[in-house]
C-alpha cells in the first residue's frame, strides 16, 4: 500500500508532532534525566518491535 499526503494533511500531522513533542517534553524532561529516556527509548523499541499496523 502506497501512501500520499496532501499539503493539508502534511501540515496536520506537523502539528501533531509538535503537539506531541510538548506533551513528551512535559512527561519527560522535568522528571527524567537523558540516561532513563534513552533507557525508555530502547524499552519501547523493543515492546513495540514487530507488531506492524497492530499497536494502535
């Protein structure tokens, strides 16, 4: 399956990270310092390796 954005829904999903990166910068960067979120980073890589369009 190929997949393509349009410009509008580039620019939503642009937000979207955006909104995300703020929200991750909330959870994360007052209550854990670089070491645990790269130690976070590599637990999640691993719970959500292989699971393709199934993690939802």
């Amino acid at each position: 399956m190929l997949v393509t954005a349009t410009d509008a829904g580039t620019e939503k999903l642009s937000e979207a990270l955006a909104t995300l990166a703020k929200r991750a910068a909330y959870l994360f960067d007052d209550r854990w310092n670089d070491k645990e979120v790269d130690q976070f980073a590599v637990m999640l890589r691993r719970v959500i390796a292989g699971t393709g369009d199934t993690l939802a």
